[in-house]
C-alpha cells in the first residue's frame, strides 16, 4: 500500500478547496484547446504538481512533497530527468498522468525498447491518473419514485442549444451511484449553456454550498431531452447515476502494474485503454479515487494560459510604486 492512501487524503484536501479545483478545472478545458497535446500535457502535469507544493506550504507543511532532485551549482541547475516517476510524497516515488477520457497512457517514451513474447510489462511506481471527463457522455438517472431518463453532464452543452424545456440538476455526490439533487431548474431555450444559465447565476449557488462543505462534492448535469414537471427528481432525494468512471485523481498501485499486459507504437510503450479502465474502477472502489467535478469547464474562459502573463510580473514589480520609493 505505502502512501497511496496518505496521498489520496492529501489530494482529498486539496481539491476540496475551491481555489485549488476551479484553476484545475479550468485548465482541463483551456490546455489542450490551445496546445498540442503532448505539450498541453505536459503543462497540465507541471501546473497539477506545482499546485501540490503550493498546497502543501499554504496548508500541509507536515506533509513531504517535491520533484526530483536537480544539479545544482551556483545558480545552474538542471533536472535529472528521472525515468518513471515525477514527484516524491513521503518518500515514495509517484509517476503523474492525465487524460481528458479513458485512452491509453503511456508507460514509456522510449521506441527502442523491446517487449517481451508475453507482452508484459512492470511498471517501477505507482501512477498518479487525473482525468478530466466522465468515461461515458450519457448516463441513466433512476429517480427514487423509478422515474428514469437519461442525463449529461453540464460540460457536453457549453457550445449546444437548449430545448425549452430540459432540466438542469445541480447535485451532491454520495458515491460512485448515488448523487443527491440539491436543485432542479427548467431551462428555456437558448443557443449554448450561458444563455440558458449563465456562470453568475451557477457561481452564487456554488459559494453557498462551498460554505458548509467540500468543493468537490458538487456537479451539475443536464437532462439530454425536454422532461415534463411530473417526472423532475424532488430536491432533496438520492437519485442513481450510472456512469462507470468519474472524472478525477486516481491512484494506480505499483503492485498493479506489475506483469501487465501493454501494447507498443512507434513512440512509447502503452497501457491499453480497457486496461486502463479496469484499474481506474479497481481505484474507486478501494478508495483510492478524488473525485473532480468538470462543470466549470462548461464556463471556463476559453484562452491559453498565457505563460508570459506570470513571468512579468516580476517586471511589473520592479516599476511598483512601492519599489521606486
């Protein structure tokens, strides 16, 4: 087991904060829109990690995290570039992935390697997968009364038209099936989500659940089509939903990853989708899941990250008023 659980908690905390989980939310949308993707990736790995340590020196100073060890000489450094994993917890060793649905993960870039007749593979660490969707666009929701229609989530209708008529649900998650509905509300007609529902209107009601509990706990999902009042979920109830992977932080064992089937392109060694899959359920179900809702990806600025905008505020800095005193 090692860390992982410690790690889990220590994400649990983090992204039960809202100014930790809407930047990360955002950037699931805003990165790979505006780079290529191995890049986007990249960036979002880096932001995810750097967003740990800022974490953990705001909030969790007892707590052990940082990247590989660099050479250092002076004011010159350099990173090792250590093969397999990205970031120590406690101690341990953790390799971080992401991925906006269930693809394949590469395990490996390296095309020179060769597999062996079984196709097997070990993996030196335990993964880190943060995944930004639902695995499935569509779910059946089944009403505590066994009224059933179909649901998605909020983020399939940011550049969608709305029906008259389709019922937008702002819930709690209980569990991997259960949701409870906190809100239900008839949308009008409108040419994408923010004219039907716009962000101020969703940011109020999202402030004053945030109050009492964590962020994280809470998402919005839009019936695929028109319902009559008679069949709207009551606020209040526990309703099913049965999507099979949440988006989220899963923790993938290095016990897990061990003799595992893979497959290998041009470019690297992979885990195989379905594979990926399995373990990502095996995750959430043993507990070792942060889940991370995806609605404020439905309202997210659509820009890059702008990378320059930081690097000048040093400049910014050196012109304050405060500097030239």
């Amino acid at each position: 087991m090692g860390k992982s659980r410690e790690l889990v908690s220590f994400f649990e905390d983090m992204m039960s904060r809202q100014e930790y989980l809407i930047p990360m939310v955002a950037a699931s949308f805003q990165y790979p829109i505006h780079y290529y993707g191995m890049t986007s990736a990249a960036l979002l790995e880096d932001l995810f990690v750097d967003a740990s340590i800022n974490f953990r020196n705001s909030h969790r100073r007892e707590v052990e995290i940082s990247r590989p060890e660099r050479n250092v000489a002076g004011e010159d450094a350099s990173s090792k570039g250590v093969k397999g994993w990205d970031y120590q917890f406690e101690g341990e060793h953790f390799s971080h992935k992401v991925g906006k649905g269930i693809n394949a993960i590469a395990l490996l870039w390296d095309a020179t390697v060769k597999l062996p007749d079984d196709n097997k593979w070990s993996y030196d660490s335990t993964m880190v997968y943060v995944l930004s969707n639902f695995k499935k666009t569509k779910a059946n929701l089944i009403s505590s009364e066994g009224v059933k229609f179909q649901v998605t989530s909020v983020v399939n209708f940011r550049n969608s038209t709305i029906t008259d008529g389709q019922v937008l649900l702002l819930v709690q998650r209980i569990n991997g099936k259960e949701w409870k509905i906190l809100e239900v509300t008839r949308l009008n007609s409108g040419t994408n989500l923010e004219h039907s529902m716009p962000l101020d209107e969703i940011w109020g009601k999202m402030i004053a659940y945030w109050s009492s509990s964590r962020a994280n706990e809470f998402d919005i999902f839009i019936s695929n089509l028109p319902l009559s009042p008679s069949n709207f979920p009551a606020e209040g109830s526990t309703v099913q939903i049965n999507f099979e992977v949440h988006p989220g932080v899963y923790v993938f064992e290095k016990e897990k990853l061990q003799d595992i089937r893979v497959t290998q392109n041009n470019r690297a060694v992979l885990l195989p989708a379905p594979v990926v899959s399995e373990l990502a359920q095996d995750s959430a179900e043993r507990g070792l899941f942060v889940f991370m809702p995806s609605w404020y990806m439905a309202y997210a600025e659509n820009r890059p990250a702008d990378l320059y905008l930081a690097q000048k505020q040093e400049f910014d800095q050196m012109n304050s008023a405060s500097r030239r005193r």
